[in-house]
C-alpha cells in the first residue's frame, strides 16, 4: 500500500511521517512515532485509553485515520508535564493514588483535561458524566473522581 | 500421636473411618503407616515419592510448605486438601 | 497527608508511588509499548467453530505474501507430554497447558489458536491470516455446564474419565472431577433445623475485563537463548511455562516483565509468549504479538459459568445447624476450574458443625477459564450469601445479627477439615453493624438495602529480595513481584520502616528472572505480605552485616584503648553488643560509640566493603481474609435498571501498609463485583460464539454507573506477618453478587437466583 506524506503539530511541535491510509491516530503514535503513552485498550472506540486532544476536541485515536490530523493540533500525555513539573492533573493522580496499573491513566487525563478546559469547576455528577467514555477495571473511579475534583480546585486557583 | 483426618474422598478406603490416631514425626511416615492400616491410601496421596500435585497438607491449620519432609508435631491435626491459588 | 501512627514512622503513610511519575507521563514501557530493533508483527490465526476436528492445514499462500517471514502451526512445536509439572502458581499439565497455546488435533472453543505469522507489519500479517486454509470437520458443541454433565452429551476430550471422589473412574464424560467434602452430620443437622431455605443459582461467564490486551515479544538468538518481554503477574511462571512447552532448560529462557496494565488472574498462565518464540526462531528477528480486544474474551482465561444449589437450615434460635450445597462449575476446553476453592470458601464466613459440600469440574467448548480474583468464591458467595439473608428473613432476624451469631472465629472449623488461625470476621460484621451506613434509614418508593459477607485463603509462596546499600546511605531494592497495584511503595515501605530510613531512601526496581532469585506471581493477595515479608528479612540482612562489621570496628578500637591491660578480656565487642534505634547504632558496653546508618553506608568500603542484605520468604501465618459489604439500591419498576445509591464496604485488612492502595484494592474489586452482578455476561449463539465480544456489549461498569465508594478498614494484625500484613486484593470481589441480589430483593420483594441481574433479567421477575 503506497505511503501518504502527512504534516502535522503535536504537542505544539511540527511533525511529518509517512502512512498507509488504513492505520490510525493511534497506531501512527505508538509505532512509528514512538509515543507510546497513548495506549491501545480495544481499538474500536469503547474504553477510551487512546484518549487525545484533535484540535482541542477529545477524541478516541483509534477511530481517527493518521491522515485526518493533516494541518490539524495533536496533543498528547506527552506534552502535559513541563520539564518542572507535572501537571496539576499528574500532580493530583499521584497524591490522591487514583491509578493502580496505570494504564488508562493517560486517557483519563487528557479527558479530564479537555473537561476542565470546557468547564473550570465541574461538579461530581459533571466529572463522572465527561468521563463515562474511559474505562477503568482497578480503581473503581471512586479516586479518579476525586483527584479530578482537586485538580479543578488547584487549576481554579492559580 | 497426630490425629489425622480423612476426608469424605479418603473414606471409601478407610471403610468410613474419619479420624485416626497416627504415629510418625513427618508426613512421609504417617503415610507409610496410614497406608499399612487402609492399603490403597498412599496412591491417592503420593507420586513418585512425594505429594501429588493435586493434594496439599494442612497441619494444625496452616499448610504444609516442605511436602512429606514436613515435621508433624505430637498431638497436630494433619488434613490433606487440595491446593489453593489466587487471581 | 502522611499520618504515621504512634507504632510506626512509615508505614501506615500514604507516599507517592516511586513509579508514579513514569505512569501519568506515560512513559512507563508496558508490554505493548515494547520495540526492538528489526522487531516483526504477529497475529494469530483462530478456530471459527467451538469444537471441530482438524483435518489440514496449508499455509503456503501465507507463506508467499510479501513481508511474511514466519508462518507456524502446531509441527513447529515440541509433542506435549502428558503428565503434571510445578510451573508456578499450581502444578498444570503440560499436555493440555500447549494444546491450549495451540490446537493439536481438535478445536475446543472459537478462537482456539490454530495457526500463527510473523510479517513486517500488523497489516501484511492479518492478511497473511486471511490465506491460510484450514480443513475442519464440525462437531456439535456443548454450552452449558448442564449439558455437558448429561450422559449424552458429546464428549470435547475422548480419553477423559472422571476422577470421582478422589478416584480414578472408567466412565468418559466431560465430567473432570467430583469433589466431596463432609463435616459432621449434615442430615440429621436438617432434621434439627426449624428452617429450612433451598435455592438453586445460575452464574454467566465473566472476564477480569483488563483493559491492556495480553501480549508478548520474544526473540530467539541464534546462541539459542530465548528472551521474552511481556506484560505479566509473574515472570518467573512465563519463564517455567515457555521453557517447559518449548522443551528449552529454564536457564535458556530469560524472562522480563514489563508493567502490565492489570491481571487479576488472568495474565499468569501463557498464550501468546510461546508463539511469539516459535515465530521469533523460523524468522530470525524479534516477533511482538498483541490480542485484539475481541480474542481477549474469545481467547484468553474468563472465570466459569456456574450453577450451584444450596440448602441451609437454622433452628428458630437463629443457629445455623446444616448446609449442604453443589457447585457445578465450566471449566471451558480443559478441566482445572477453581471449583475446590469456591467449596473450601462458600461456608466459610460461619461456624456451621453439620456440613457437605459436592463440587463439580466440568468441561465445555468454552475458552479454558482462568484464575479471577478470589477464583471460585465469588459464585459460590452469590448463591450461599443469598440463603443466609432468606434464612434471616424467615427467622424474623436482621441479617447482620445473623451473620454475628454465627459468625466464625479462631478454632471453628472449616468444612475441608482445617481450622481457622487468628481471623477478622466478627470485626467486619460489627463494623458494619456500627456504621452509620446501616444505621441511615433507606426511605423511597423501588429502594432497598442488602448485606453480603465473603471470605478469602490468600496464599504465601515464594519472594526474593535484595538491598544494596549506596554510600550515600540510601538503598537500592531489587524485587520480582510486578506492580499491578502499588506494591513498589508498599514493599519499599516495609524495608524503610526495618531499615530506620525515611521513605524516600529506599529505591524499589522489579526486575525480570535473570535478576533476582525465584518470586511467584503478584496474585493470590500475596505480595505486599510475602514480598515485602522477604524485603523486611533482606533489610534485617543489612542491619545485621552492618552490627557485624562496627562490632569488628569498635572492637578494634578497644584493643587500642585497652592495649595491654588485664580488662580487655571482659570488654570484647561482639556483634551482640551492637543495638540499633532511631536510625543509629549503639555500642551496648561503651555509651561512648555510636554511628548513624548514613555513617556506616559512607564508610562500607573501608569497613569490609559492599553490604548486600538477601532473603528469600515462604511465608507460613497466611491470614485467610472477610469482608462484608452494605448496598442501598433503587430498582427501576419499567424498566429493571438498578441504580446504586450507596455502596460501604468493611474489610479485615491486618494492617494497613499504604492505606490509599488498600482502599484502592478494595473499591477495585467492589466495583468488578457490581458489573459482574448487574450487567457482565458472555452472550453465546447456539454454535458456541460469543456475540458480545466488545467493550460495547460487554457491559463493565464505567463512572456513571457508581457513587463513591466507602471502604473501611478494620485492622486485626495478621500475628503471621512482621506487621500484621493480611492479603487485601482478592476478597473485594467477593460479595458484591450477594448483596446486590439481597438489596433488589428487598427493593422488589423477588429474590434473584440468576447473575447478571441485569435489566432485561430483573424486569422478569418484576413481572413474573
């Protein structure tokens, strides 16, 4: 299958590679670009661990094709934390230990991230409804919830 | 003595005999001499010289660790279950 | 948010994780995350039909593709031997352990692994799939443990006989094994009883619904040597399992374990990491394999489908004098349910004298089922928890007074013959007898409240640890139990609390088997109690070395100091003289010497050099766990949905280590409860396919589904553990079914006998 040229930013850098038509988002982070933070839970749209940002909307890249992002904004897990520190949502994961394997922790907080840009100060009822989309089989949502709720009050304040 | 209990499994062999006073200070020796009173128990708790993979021994509560090498204490409860794992 | 108490500095905190900055970057390597150079894609060709003979196979048009550098089939690999080896967890078979890997001469289940490629990409490798041709002869398939225990019933494996009571029979069925397991006197115990409950239970199966698929990436070098990187609760059991399919030494086989996204059970037995091998050697390059989500539920280890009968009486004094029960389990393709534990487990919250239990191993063309959290208990606690609350409800008593009247204790027997050591019961169900929660009146029209307890073993098995100590008086913790769940921290905190140092001193790596000694699986609630029991000895380990060395130093000193003189006989300085408090070493016959841990770590090198503290544990003093659970619920009369209000759950928890990973080990496996009580199912056609093989149907619970959940820890130290350690992780999972059946009953006036009590179920029997 001929490879098609596609240009794109992520996590605000310019970025080109090539693909096939058929692989998506998610495939082209994880294998040719090596962002692996973003991760593969079912690839058909329902445990949302591929969670990234497309232009600031909340997508699941395993239903977006690589070439949709030409001209378009990724941001991924990768480009949350500064080289300083973590991000008030990583902070808040960590203290409140609302991730036991982890592994749907990157699509939690670029879901939670793109709530909070949404809505500042969500109440508990608005932060389980945004994040029905992700899947969690350790925690029982009941510390990500939490954590959640915290980071909204510390980004609020600053 | 130990005191061994036989369980439901074990009793078609020891003709519904369900505890027995038994001498030995490990496991291997109570075998030998349960087996000289109810022949036919050492198959269906031996393999090849030691436990079968799907008996496991209980003694005074806790389970065995050392197979028939285990040390049986006086007046210990030995029970023979099967094993248990986890998830 | 740290809050020592009085007893210890460290543990009973709540640190941050070491590896927790790894993990909200993302860039902590999960299996899936592996890549190496030349690296190939695998995928895997699988059985359309449930059960079917194998008549050919071809792959050569698979072979030609372009880009395909491997195909293998089931010559690729060594003959399976028939007979029992020690490969970890439990002792398997390994004939049926390989024709699991990979079909011989027949098909159990759909999505039996027939075939497999490697090619330069996922793509080019699952249109390689496309071109193999298979030739199956169909046979009728059995689908239900009821079925399959029918005379004629078709028979998956022809030489299988089963093993009766204990005994080896003639008769072929897909019957494995029959249990028995009897106390006292259970008949005339009925005859005793005032009331008498009897209820027959239906349970679907259900997956631990992970949500990283299982995967493997191996290479086989030319020297012969196997490595293997996959995502896994125990390398060391990969490591047993791929050697002993592969016909390889373990020595050749080098396992490391990658952070895996959640186990529960199911990522200890092998699927995928012997295929990547065999791939890996017909190719010559590094082959990586990932399960698609729909060969996670079509392929891999879900828990059985059940159908279980219980019949418990009591005398109107509210004794429960007899219980008897029958618990018929699926094993899927191969026999080896946990069909014995969830006997050993069902009665066991209560201390009942007339007891019989009879457990059935059956087999179906169902995917050979795997260890779930706690496996075998959570069904058998649906069916018994259920006849208690009836019982109650019949002896006009609330069903927590019940539970404490007969509650079991220490010496109380259990119904495989053992008896109980020092255990929590009681505590949980006074707990929750006390809580505010059950004191809160439910009020509102479809609401109700029910009560469930359950019990879990948890295991010991074997840990290996070692520190090394760092000249800046920090240490290094070598371990090989993978963290699923924030056993880094825990196990870190138990050597910084023998050690005297603070928290942050200690580094815990995990490492794969190469590095460190034999460690069982992170499972079975054993890690933060056995692995960290072995970090605690590796730690006495240091601080004994170090007494050993200052004794040699200061008695040194001594001869200096006494140089001549009569008294230095009665002044010789051995390591008994040496104490340790707070941090520092003491000389017990000179008030005058001392030195900090930091102090004797910096001079190692001038003191006999590097300190190195190992052990190895196999913990005896497991404490066996109980939890008891409180629900409220509102039942929707039109359309059956149930809707969790509240939800509390008491646990007997020993002793709290990191008390925000225990809470979190308990609202984890509540909430896994919940969805396998109220939607979780595999939905099977009448050919044996699974229709709801996705996240979509394959209804788990998501955050809209669920309040908070709160959990308290009632802490009975565990006199086994050096800190009063119990196993939290599995027990959890225990009663969620129960005491959800028992709240819709009390909301609706209809008892559930059928999980998942899901919409479509409950408005049944709304309308019945």
């Amino acid at each position: 299958m001929p490879k098609i040229h596609v240009q794109t930013r992520i996590n605000g850098e310019d970025i080109d590679f090539l693909c096939e038509s058929r692989q998506s988002l998610l495939e082209v982070l994880r294998d040719d670009l090596g962002l692996t933070g973003t991760k593969e839970g079912c690839s058909n749209g329902n445990c949302g661990a591929c969670s990234v940002l497309l232009d600031g909307v909340l997508v699941d890249s395993c239903l977006v094709l690589a070439v949709e992002t030409a001209g378009r904004e990724v941001s991924t897990i990768e480009g949350l934390a500064t080289p300083a520190q973590l991000h008030p949502l990583q902070q808040k994961f960590l203290e409140h230990a609302a991730l036991q394997c982890g592994i749907c922790t990157p699509g939690f907080i670029m879901a939670a991230k793109a709530l909070l840009t949404n809505n500042p100060k969500p109440t508990e009822h608005q932060v389980r409804y945004w994040l029905a989309g992700n899947l969690c089989r350790c925690t029982g949502y009941d510390k990500i919830v939490r954590a959640v709720l915290d980071a909204a009050a510390v980004m609020e304040k600053a | 003595m130990a005191i061994v209990f036989l369980s439901a499994m074990l009793q078609p062999l020891t003709g519904g005999v369900s505890q027995v006073r038994v001498a030995g200070r490990t496991i291997r020796t109570i075998i030998n001499n349960l087996e000289e009173r109810f022949p036919g128990i050492k198959d269906r708790l031996l393999q090849d010289g030691d436990l079968r993979p799907d008996v496991a021994v209980a003694i005074d509560g806790e389970t065995a660790l050392d197979g028939v090498a285990e040390p049986v204490g006086e007046d210990s409860e030995v029970h023979f279950i099967p094993p248990i794992s986890g998830g | 948010m740290a809050e020592a108490t009085a007893e210890y500095k460290v543990i009973g905190t709540r640190p941050i994780r070491p590896d927790g900055a790894d993990k909200v970057t993302g860039r902590a390597v999960y299996g899936g995350d592996m890549r190496l150079t030349g690296m190939l894609h695998g995928k895997v060709l699988r059985s359309p039909h449930a059960h079917a003979r194998i008549k050919s196979i071809n792959t050569a048009k698979a072979e030609a593709v372009p880009g395909v550098k491997a195909v293998i089939t089931v010559k690729d690999f060594p003959v399976a031997e028939d007979r029992m080896a020690n490969l970890g967890e439990m002792a398997v078979n390994v004939k049926l352990l390989s024709n699991n890997v990979i079909a011989a001469d027949k098909v159990l289940y759909k999505g039996h692994a027939v075939a497999a490629v490697a090619a330069t990409s996922p793509h080019i490798a699952e249109e390689a799939l496309g071109l193999i041709e298979v030739e199956y002869e169909v046979l009728p398939p059995v689908l239900h443990v009821l079925d399959a225990m029918k005379d004629e019933a078709p028979l998956l494996h022809e030489s299988m006989t089963t093993t009766e009571l204990g005994q080896k029979t003639d008769k072929h069925s897909n019957i494995a094994n029959h249990l028995r397991f009897v106390l006292g006197d259970p008949a005339q115990g009925f005859r005793d009883a005032d009331v008498v409950i009897e209820r027959e239970f239906d349970t679907a199966t259900v997956h631990q619904g992970y949500i990283e698929p299982h995967n493997a990436t191996a290479l086989w070098n030319e020297d012969g040597h196997l490595y293997i990187w996959t995502s896994t609760q125990g390398a060391f059991v990969v490591q047993r399992q791929a050697a002993e399919i592969l016909g390889l030494p373990v020595s050749q086989v080098s396992v490391t374990p990658c952070e895996i996204g959640g186990g529960f059970g199911g990522k200890i037995s092998v699927y995928l990491e012997p295929m990547a091998a065999v791939l890996s050697r017909k190719a010559g390059r590094p082959v990586k394999i990932i399960m698609s989500r729909i060969e996670e539920f079509e392929a891999t280890g879900p828990t059985p489908a059940s159908h279980i009968k219980v019949k418990m009486g009591a005398k109107k004094d509210g004794s429960i004098v007899a219980a008897e029960a029958s618990l018929m389990y699926e094993a899927g393709a191969f026999p080896g349910s946990p069909v014995g534990a969830g006997c050993m487990c069902i009665f066991s919250p209560y201390a009942i004298p007339n007891m019989q239990v009879d457990g059935y191993d059956v087999v179906v063309n169902k995917p050979k089922t795997a260890a779930y959290r706690a496996p075998g208990a959570t069904n058998a606690a649906f069916a018994s928890e259920t006849v208690v609350d009836e019982l109650a409800e019949k002896l006009g008593m609330d069903p927590l007074e019940l539970r404490r009247l007969n509650g079991a204790k220490e010496g109380d027997r259990r119904v495989d013959g053992p008896t109980f050591p020092r255990i929590g019961y009681l505590e949980t169900v006074h707990a929750a007898l006390e809580h505010e929660h059950y004191a809160t009146p439910l009020t509102g029209p479809n609401r109700g409240r029910g009560v469930a307890s359950g019990f879990w073993f948890n295991v010991g098995f074997q840990s290996s640890v070692v520190i090394n100590v760092n000249a800046d008086g920090t240490v290094s913790l070598v371990e090989g139990s993978t963290d699923i769940g924030g056993t880094r921290a825990s196990i870190a905190m138990q050597a910084a609390e023998t050690l005297g140092v603070p928290y942050e001193d200690v580094r815990p790596t995990v490492v794969g088997t190469d590095g460190i000694g034999f460690t069982d699986v992170t499972g079975g609630s054993r890690t933060t109690f056995a692995t960290g029991y072995a970090a605690h000895e590796a730690a006495l380990d240091v601080l004994r070395q170090m007494k050993e060395r200052l004794a040699r130093r200061w008695d040194g000193e001594m001869e200096k100091e006494f140089e001549g003189q009569a008294e230095r006989a009665t002044v010789r300085i051995t390591p008994d003289d040496v104490t340790y408090a707070d941090g520092a070493f003491k000389c017990a016959k000179d008030a005058g010497k001392s030195m900090a841990f930091k102090e004797v770590a910096a001079q190692m090198a001038r003191m006999g050099g590097p300190i190195t503290g190992r052990a190895t544990s196999q913990p005896r003093g497991i404490g066996g766990a109980y939890a008891t659970h409180i629900v409220d619920v509102e039942v929707d009369p039109d359309t059956g949905k149930v809707t969790i209000l509240r939800y509390t759950a008491v646990q007997d928890v020993g002793r709290a280590v990191h008390p925000s990973y225990v809470e979190g080990q308990i609202q984890g496996g509540v909430v896994q409860g919940i969805g396998w009580a109220l939607n979780e199912e595999f939905v099977y056609s009448d050919s044996g396919n699974m229709v709801n093989s996705s996240f979509l149907d394959y209804r788990m619970p998501t955050t809209l589904d669920l309040p908070m959940i709160d959990t308290v820890l009632v802490e009975v130290p565990n006199p086994g553990h050096p800190y009063g350690v119990r196993g939290v992780g599995e027990v959890p999972i225990v009663p969620p079914v129960a005491a959800l059946a028992n709240a819709i009953y009390n909301a609706t006036g209809k008892r559930m006998t059928h999980a998942p009590m899901s919409p479509g179920y409950v408005l049944s029997k709304l309308l019945e």
